[in-house]
C-alpha cells in the first residue's frame, strides 16, 4: 500500500513549521534515489526504500493522533522534534547502501575475518560457501562460483545490516551537503538526527544513555526530549508490518532467497488484521509453519516489550513524561495481539519453554563454574580495574586528552593516582545464634573508579548475565577492552560469605545521587539499601569470610603476587597488618647475562623479544649460549636448567624466569599454561578483543581467526619464528657441512615452529 506521505498527521501537524516542512520535501526528494539502491545489497531483504520510510511516518501519525486529525496530537512535539522524528524516518536504513567497492573492502576488515572466524556468528555459513565452492557438485565450476559469490553477496548483505544503523550517522556527516543541508549547518540538530537514527538499532537499554538521549536538550533554540524522538521511530519501524513490505516483484527478482529469510517475506501475508491507534495497538494474524509463528510472535513481543518499557525510560523528566503509549498485549484475558496458526497449519502453538531454578543455577555459577575458593578476589579485583579505567578516561577527556586503546599506555604517572587498596583482618563480631563473640576474617577491596550509581546497580549490578561492560553505551564513551564480559563474576562471593557490604559513590552521575551503602546476604534474598557516607568516587566492598574460610597471614600477599601480574595501577595490599605495594613487572628485569663457569670467555644470556601489536603487550625470552669466540647457540636451555647447577654449585646461579598469559593485567589460571616448549618463556598480557577468557578464567578463547590450535595468538608465533630465523640466518654454524645437525636441534627445540624452520 502506497502512502500519500502530505496527507499523514505528522506530517501535516509539520506544516506549521513551514521551514523544516520545506526542508523535509527536499530530503525525501534526495533520499529517495538513495534509497532504491538498497535492494542491489539486500534482494532478500523486505523493503527498505522510500515507501517504508514513509509507512514509519504513517505508524508514528496513528499513535500519536487521534482520529488521524493533526490538530488532535496526543503530545507536544515542538517543530524542531516533528522534523528530527521525520528526517530519521528518512534517513534510518540509508546505512544499507553499500557499492561494490565497499564490498570488496568489507571482505579485507579485521571486523568481518572475525565475524567469520571460528567463534564468529558467521563462521559456519561462510566455510560452507567456501567448502561449496572448492567441492566438486556440481561439477560445472562456473556454477559452483555464481551460487557461492551469490551466497557470499547474502553473507555481506547480514554483515552490513548488522551496523547499518551506525553507517546511517556517517551517511549524514558525509553527505550533508548532497541531502540539503538537513541540518541547517547546525552541528546540535545533525547529531539529534543521526543519533535517533542510530538508536533504532541499538539494545533497548542503550536508551537509558542520558548523555546521547537525555530528555531535555535545546536545539535551534527550541526543547527537544532525543530519547522520547528515539523510542517514536523505533516503535514506528516495528510497526510496519504491512503484507506491502514484503513485495513480490523484489521476491522474484531475488530468488533464490536464502532459506532462512524467507519466513521473513511471508510472515506479513498472515497478518488479517491491524490496526494501530493513540489507545491500543491490535494485531491477529493465522500463521502456515512454526517459523512464521515464531518470527512473528517474537517480533510482537519485541513491539510489548518496547512499549512496556517506556514508562523507566521516561521516568525523571518533566517534557512529555505524562505521555502514555498504546496498550499491547500478548496474555491475559483480553491481548490485543493474537498469534495463531491457520486452519490448514499442521502445527500446534504452546508457550512451553524451559525454565530456569533460580537456586541450581545460582548453586552451579557460585560453586561449580569456579571451583576455586579464593576466585571471588580475583573476581572483585577484575571489576575494581575496569571502574578505575573508566574513572581514568573520563579524567583524560576532562583534562583534554586523548585516551589510548589500552590503559597501559597512560603514562605511569597518571596511573600513579588510581590505588587498588585490598586487606585482610580479623575482627570480633557478635553471632545471633550462638549469643557469642566469634573472630571473624573480613576481607576488603576498595577502587577509585568511577563508582556506581541506581542506574547501573538496577541494570547491570543486580542482572545476572548482563554486564555494563558488553553494552553499547559503554562501547561508545571508552575506547579500552574491558576485563568483565558474563555480568556473573560478582556471584562468585557468596561462595564465601553471606554478608557483603558495597559502598559505592558515582559524583558524575547526571542525577546527582547522594552515596549508596548495600547489604547483601546471599543472591536471592532482599538487598538491603542505605545513604552511603563516601566523599569520593569509587566503590569499596567489605566481605565477612564464612567461618569455614580463613586466610593464613602472607597467603593473601602471595595470591595477588600470583594474579596481579601485569596490573596496569598500583595495587597496596594490607595483609594482617603487613603492607605490600604490588607494581607492574618490569620485564628488563628478566632478563641476565651471567659468565658460564665451565667455559671461560663464554656468557649465557637471556634474550628479550618485545610485542606491542593486536593487543596483545609483553616478551618472549630465550636462552643463548656465546662461546668465546662470539658463536652463539639457542639449543642449551635442558641443561642450563638440570645440569649446569649441579656440576657448579659454588656459582650464583641465575634460574630462568616463570612466564604467563594474563588477560588485562591478571594471569590466566595454572591450567592454561600454553607454551612453545622450554626452551621459550612467554610474559604475555592480552588487551585486545581477539581473545576473551572462560567464564572460571581457565581458558582462553579466540575471537579472531589469528590463532592455532594451542590458542596462541597468531603474532606471538611470527615473532618467534622472526627471532629463530635472524639467528639462524646470522649463524656461522649453518655454513659448514655440519649445519644440518644444528638445525635439526633448533626444529628440536622449538616444536611449535616445526616444519617451517627445515627449508630454512
């Protein structure tokens, strides 16, 4: 169905405002050429063009005006936010154009090799493309490759709908200009647009960025509320659910569809009645096969929950705060959207799913996951850090600066100012059950991060499996990788206590929050909820060990020596009483250069190999052997370590250094130790995004094809592989008729190189 856009309520409420009214006429006359190319792109897409852009504006008129009168508007909107909430209509999918050109570059980012690496999303549908294509059925080649380059054009399509609607806000930075100047030349009024564009792909808790969306902003000096703007189109885009959309000359044209979009084209045809307005939203619809019950059932579950969920994020502002949405509803006695199957469908619907016991679950995360009982430090101390670099970059830009990709390269006098303070004491409390004084082990961690306030302890704090960390706000205002990933490492305390004290104070808060002090007693029971009494920012947990739990003195100093490797901040550990300042390793220090006692005139040395790239910081270290007439060997580690102590036992020995992987400055758990062989020590700190931690820390995971099998990042073994081959390229010994023998005790020595040293 064709909508006559001048006749829409939104739009004529608009021509009032005769400027912006104007300039809407000529960003619909420039977006919609664009806009048609979307189909190159997306053949297996439903419509993304001009009529869909106009189907919104017609939904958003239906819920926001009575009668479609747009004299009878059920809010406010100034002029400024009637033009803003069009012109994203426009502009939201522009993002989905993509040239060929793009295309073959899409096909080179690191992004997309890690989309379809072997922990993307995509890997699975891109080795079969590529399997499919070196296979032999069909036999014809040039079949083969149209239907695996078709297949590959599909894949790109998915890759670039996934963040087309951040491509959207770079469509209008670039190309202001070529739409008609749709922002006046007003920056404020361009980043309004481009922001409620990119809302309508965020999460729905992306909204509550008070910064990006608040609920009162002044643009063109008139008052826009951005997050009731983006909370409009996204609304609006999910309502467009008219069989139209899926159009049947864009189905021919792209066939074959792949098999999994096309209960997407098909879902809009069992739509049998709709109908939208400023009280009820209302939806039936008979479906033929499950997966057009379950793509529509879940796509109006997405429109109730979008529309429960307005009241939180309204909350808090005066503008348009009394705004009450259209009831929707899928349960009770009266829904008013009703999915069914069909009379001729052979399937039943149930609204069967698993459910979770809250007690197993949380028994199995606290107990069985981490196993460790000492875990929950390592834990707390994990989620201190990311507070700290937090708080640290927000002073960075305060200040003026740029922050880098990782915190390490602040330098260290700036990171001098953020202290880990971590104790151990014991302390007489009364127990209620006994009637008696028990000594008890209070265990204490305190930050000067960026602290918490109600927001992130409702949202993020208190939701299991949902961590601040992995969002999109976060994403967007830090440039560093975090250290927390699974939102359920702050569980893994109640595995040693039932009384947990958080004290926490967040001065940046936009709401000005006064301190908050919890009590905590375990996962499922009530929370406890003061006034804190914190000056400064940061968070500060008391933690009473169970009795069965006690730390001996020095055993807590010796754990975060073991963990605290490459910890970025000063940590200040107060162990019974004994103060210790943890720093971050110095690896020159690693390395030595001693005289070997059974040859006078020759040295061993250890040698440094630094990385510094893919996120990943740190050295390789190996043991070379100079005779004294400068002939170097890389193959005497086995018995400088087993034999050389024993047969001069009167030297000071020099023991090679332990090596490590720590994930952000803390080591990996002894059972991943991966090595290249003994002849090599790794000091290793990973920082970057190719590789993630299991939930206990046990393991390390690649999220980028760059790795083998061991998991050892892919850089790591070419700059080992660089340091063998210059010092076998340098060496004399290769040169003489007895090289072939010293190879093959290098090959020996280093098996992770293997093969790839026997041609050299």
């Amino acid at each position: 169905m064709s909508v006559n856009f001048e006749t829409v309520p939104l739009m004529q409420y608009l021509k009032n405002h005769e400027i912006y009214y104007g300039k809407v006429l000529e960003l619909r006359e420039e977006i919609q050429g664009w806009l048609n190319y979307i189909p190159e792109t997306f053949p297996h897409y439903t419509r993304h063009t001009i009529e869909h852009s106009e189907s919104i504006i017609l939904q958003i008129s239906k819920f926001l005006f009575h009668d479609d009168d747009a004299e009878k508007s059920v809010i406010n909107l100034s002029g400024v936010e009637a033009y803003i909430l069009i012109a994203a209509a426009y502009l939201h999918d522009a993002g989905m154009v993509t040239s060929n050109k793009e295309k073959e570059t899409i096909l080179t980012e690191a992004e997309w090799k890690r989309w379809t690496g072997p922990d993307g999303e995509a890997h699975k549908r891109w080795n079969e493309i590529k399997d499919f294509r070196e296979g032999n059925k069909p036999e014809d080649n040039s079949v083969r490759n149209f239907i695996s380059d078709l297949q590959t054009r599909f894949l790109i399509a998915e890759y670039v709908r996934r963040v087309h609607h951040e491509r959207a806000a770079d469509v209008i930075s670039q190309h202001q200009s070529s739409l008609g100047r749709i922002a006046f030349d007003d920056g404020d009024l361009q980043t309004a647009i481009s922001e409620v564009c990119v809302a309508h792909g965020l999460s729905r808790t992306a909204l509550d960025d008070k910064v990006r969306f608040p609920l009162r902003r002044q643009i063109r000096d008139e008052d826009v509320n951005l997050r009731l703007l983006a909370i409009i189109l996204r609304l609006g885009d999910l309502l467009d659910l008219q069989n139209s959309r899926a159009c049947p000359l864009l189905l021919n044209a792209a066939c074959p569809i792949p098999a999994e979009s096309f209960a997407h084209w098909t879902q809009y045809e069992r739509i049998k009645h709709r109908a939208v307005s400023p009280d009820n939203i209302e939806i039936r619809a008979e479906c033929e096969t499950p997966e057009e019950h379950r793509l529509l059932r879940d796509w109006c579950q997405w429109i109730v929950d979008e529309i429960s969920n307005v009241p939180n994020l309204l909350a808090g502002g005066n503008r348009h705060s009394n705004w009450t949405p259209p009831i929707a509803s899928m349960t009770g006695d009266n829904p008013t959207i009703v999915i069914d199957p069909s009379p001729k469908a052979t399937y039943r619907a149930r609204d069967w799913r698993f459910e979770l016991d809250e007690t197993s679950v949380f028994n199995l995360l606290i107990s069985e996951v981490y196993g460790d009982k000492w875990v929950f430090i390592r834990e707390l101390i994990q989620n201190a850090l990311d507070a700290m670099r937090c708080q640290m970059y927000e002073d960075l830009v305060a200040e003026g600066g740029l922050p880098p990709l990782s915190p390490t390269k602040v330098s260290e006098k700036i990171r001098d100012r953020y202290r880990l303070k971590i104790a151990i004491f014991e302390d007489d409390l009364f127990n209620d059950n006994t009637n008696e004084v028990e000594k008890r082990q209070i265990f204490t961690i305190e930050d000067s991060g960026i602290g918490m306030d109600d927001e992130i302890i409702s949202s993020h704090f208190l939701q299991v499996g949902r961590s601040y960390y992995t969002t999109d706000i976060f994403r967007n205002r830090y440039a560093f990788t975090p250290t927390s990933q699974f939102g359920v490492g702050f569980l893994s305390v109640f595995g040693a206590s039932e009384h947990v004290i958080v004290e926490t104070y967040k001065p940046s808060s936009l709401d000005k929050e006064t301190p908050i002090r919890l009590i905590l007693k375990g996962p499922r029971n009530y929370i406890i909820v003061e006034e804190g009494r914190r000056k400064t920012a940061g968070t500060k947990i008391n933690v009473r060990l169970n009795t069965d739990l006690r730390l001996k003195e020095g055993q807590l100093t010796n754990i975060l020596r073991d963990w605290c490797k490459n910890v970025e901040f000063p940590v200040e550990v107060n162990d019974f009483g004994d103060l210790t300042n943890i720093r971050v390793e110095n690896l020159d220090d690693s390395s030595f250069k001693i005289p070997d006692a059974s040859n006078p005139g020759s040295n061993f040395e250890l040698l440094k190999f630094s990385i510094d790239e893919g996120g990943i910081e740190g050295a390789l270290f190996i043991l070379a052997h100079r005779n004294k007439k400068g002939v170097e060997t890389w193959n005497h580690v086995r018995w400088y370590t087993n034999e050389y102590p024993k047969k001069h036992p009167e030297i000071n020995y020099q023991p090679l250094p332990k090596g490590f992987i720590s994930y952000h400055g803390i080591a990996s758990s002894p059972e991943f130790s991966p090595r290249f062989g003994e002849n090599v020590r790794m000091k290793l700190d990973i920082r970057g995004r190719d590789f993630r931690p299991s939930v206990s820390r046990h393991h390390l995971r690649a999220v980028s094809p760059y790795h083998n099998n061991d998991f050892l990042p892919q850089i790591v073994i070419q700059k080992l592989m660089d340091a063998v081959k210059s010092h076998l390229n340098s060496s004399s010994l290769l040169k003489d008729k007895y090289g072939w023998e010293y190879l093959q005790k290098i090959i020996d020595s280093f098996p992770t190189l293997g093969s790839e040293l026997i041609n050299l």
